[in-house]
C-alpha cells in the first residue's frame, strides 16, 4: 500500500465518521424535544430548546423538569449528550480543518 490510499481511507473514514456523528447529535435533539414535548408537556420550541440548552451544558434554568421521569431521562440524557455533542465538535473541526488542507494542497 502506498500512503496515498492510506491517506485516502483515513479521509473516506473520517468523513463517514462525520456524518455519523452529526446524525447521532440531530437524533439525539431530536429524541430530547419528543420526550420532553410529551412527558413535560411544553411547546416544540421549547422542548427544541432545553433539549440544546441540557446537552451544551449552558443550563439556563428558566426550564426544568418535573417529573420523576423526566428528571430521570434527563440525567442519561445529558451525560450521553454532552459525550455526543462533544466528539461532533470535534469531528467538525477536524473535518474542516482537513478539507482546508486539501483545498491548499
């Protein structure tokens, strides 16, 4: 093998990865915003919201769960979240950073 197809799996991988990554982080808003939606009752935008707010640790406060099962979603919701959100951001950086490599190569 030579370490242009090195470099060319790594790259199709990482873009793979990508994009798994950012469906895995739109999934998980999206599980957020139905769960609280239906469990707390609140509005679309506002379950969207705190579902954001929960796993970007921002935790404003002006929302909070109620129930014992919310409260209890919540927990394993924001620490899987918070592992999510972190290694897309990572991987879009990455992603960037080496599609700008390519562009200057």
């Amino acid at each position: 093998m030579t370490d242009e197809h090195d470099t060319s799996t790594e790259t199709v991988w990482d873009e793979h990865a990508y994009k798994v990554l950012a469906g895995a982080a739109v999934g998980l808003l999206a599980l957020g915003t139905i769960v609280y939606h239906y469990v707390e009752d609140w509005s679309w935008v506002d379950a969207l919201y705190f579902s954001t707010v929960a796993v970007t640790t921002v935790g404003f406060g002006d929302l909070t769960p109620t129930t014992d099962g919310s409260k209890l979603f919540t927990v394993v919701y924001v620490l899987t979240g918070i592992g999510i959100i972190t290694t897309y951001l990572r991987a879009r950086l990455e992603y960037r950073h080496a599609k700008r490599s390519r562009r200057r190569s």
